[in-house]
C-alpha cells in the first residue's frame, strides 16, 4: 500500500462524480450543484453547463461535442462548441425505473455506453441487475449488455478492441471484445475483487485499472485477473468515488471524495473535495 500526499484541486461541491482530464482541464460534474465544470490544473474554474436533471458521466465526440447524462431523467445530452444542448437520447425505455443514469465512456467512433443504477438506490430497494446501453452517433439506442450489477465506470483499451465496465454491486470488472458497430460480445471477468465496490475508474499505460472502492474509502489498483496491486486510503473522513488519470503527462490522479454518498446528506452539504496525488504509471485508452 502506497503511502501517497494528496493536493486539494477543489472543494465545496455536492457530490462530484465522471472526472475527466480534456483539452489540458479537468472537468467533473457536480450532482447537486447541476453544474458540469472545467478546472485549470492551477485550480481555475469555469462552469460550463448546467443540468437539471442532474449530471454524471461525461465523454467527447470526435467533432470536439460534450455529451453529459443527466441522471434524473434518463437522458443523454450533447452540448456543442457553440454552447448550445440538445437531447442526444432518451434511455428512460431501457434503463430501470428508478435506475438514475450513472457513468459512460464515449469511444473514438463517438459511440456512448451508459451505465445505469438498476434500482432506486437512494431509496433502498433491493439490488436489482440492468443493462448497459450504447447510444449511437445517430441517437439510436442499444441493450449492449444485460445482468450487469450496478454497471458504473468504464474504460477502453487503447486499440479500441475491449472494453471493461466495473460492477460496483457485483465486486468484479466485466469485460467485452467490442465488434464491429460496436456491438459488446465475449463477455468474461476481467477481474473478481470480492470485497470492493468498483466505482468511477481510470485505466493506466501497464493495462491496470485504478478504481475508486465506494465502500471500502480507498483507491485500488487492479490488474486482470484480480490482484490489488496497490492501494490508497482516502483521508479520515472521506470515501473515494471517482477517479482520473490525467495531466500533462498523464500520472496525476484525480479523485472525487466526499463524507459520504447518501443524497440526504449531500445534497444539503457542501463538502466534496477534488483531491490529486501522483502515480508512477500513465494514462492509457478512454476516457
């Protein structure tokens, strides 16, 4: 386990969650603030939408277009690089009711995955499994995969060939060879990690997933097949929900913490921090 310092980029927020390194800036949604914001590295900060439906994950088209989920009604949206927003899709057909949109990856043909809650989390029903979903660039949606458990964050290798999503409720990471037109087949475990809760994550140059643990308040490094090759405890008081390589050379590590992930206490509180280390490996593939 590393003993690593951490640096505060920001603080004050709701509860942020999709970090993502773009364009030299760090850009991370704020549940309960509504707001999607880009961050200097040197902490700057600049707002640049607003979702009322409630932001999560975020990914970019090819043609440089954002598109962000709002959580709340089973939306995805695009804003362009002219400011203005449009609905891209509306997932409320596939994702389970009550089953708020959570993260996504984009890839390199401007294809979303979407994840989804599968069951009301906040208000504790039982775990039920649900789909991942892939948004086209033309709008049109797809089951790319079912029986997932609380699919959340996602990433793709850097040949575009395999993508891996974390089941937070399932304590494994789900891989997929990704077909021709995108479609999600070979379906194996990339990694069984009994005891975690896999939840927003990053992929590294060594091809290990750094994944925030939701209930565990730590950072694990997991390689395929399964072994934590290395972990980070979250400061006294916080838990880890998200992180992101990212960076000029690409070994900051951002991660998104807070007291807790409750939305009664967060949405009331404003006590999210965004918190960076460095790392010795950098980032490869999407996001």
């Amino acid at each position: 386990m590393a003993d690593r310092a951490f640096t505060t980029l920001a603080e004050g927020g709701g509860f942020f969650e999709g970090p993502r390194w773009h364009d030299g800036r760090w850009w991370v949604s704020d549940f309960y603030e509504r707001t999607v914001t880009a961050i200097e590295p040197g902490g700057g900060r600049e707002v640049v939408l607003t979702v009322e439906g409630q932001p999560s994950g975020l990914g970019w088209r090819p043609d440089g277009s954002l598109l962000v989920n709002s959580m709340k009604d089973r939306r995805v949206l695009r804003r362009a690089g002219d400011g203005t927003v449009e609905e891209v899709a509306d997932l409320s057909g596939v994702a389970a009711v009550g089953g708020y949109l959570n993260d996504m990856v984009v890839d390199a043909a401007g294809r979303a995955y979407v994840g989804n809650f599968g069951f009301d989390l906040m208000g504790g029903e039982p775990l039920s499994d649900t789909a991942l979903v892939r948004v086209d660039p033309d709008g049109s949606v797809t089951v790319a995969a079912e029986g997932l458990s609380f699919p959340n964050g996602t990433v793709i290798t850097p040949d575009g060939s395999t993508l891996v999503v974390g089941e937070t409720t399932g304590g494994r990471l789900t891989a997929f060879t990704v077909a021709g037109g995108g479609a999600l087949v070979d379906r194996r475990v990339w990694a069984e990690v009994p005891g975690t809760s896999p939840d927003g994550c990053t992929l590294d140059a060594e091809g290990r997933i750094w994944a925030a643990d939701a209930l565990g308040n730590r950072l694990v490094r997991v390689a395929e097949g399964g072994e934590i090759v290395d972990e980070v405890p979250a400061p006294e008081g916080l838990g880890f929900y998200a992180c992101m390589l990212g960076g000029d050379d690409g070994r900051t590590l951002l991660v998104c913490a807070a007291p807790d992930f409750f939305e009664r206490n967060r949405s009331v509180a404003r006590e999210a921090v965004l918190l960076t280390t460095t790392v010795d490996v950098g980032h490869a593939g999407l996001p």
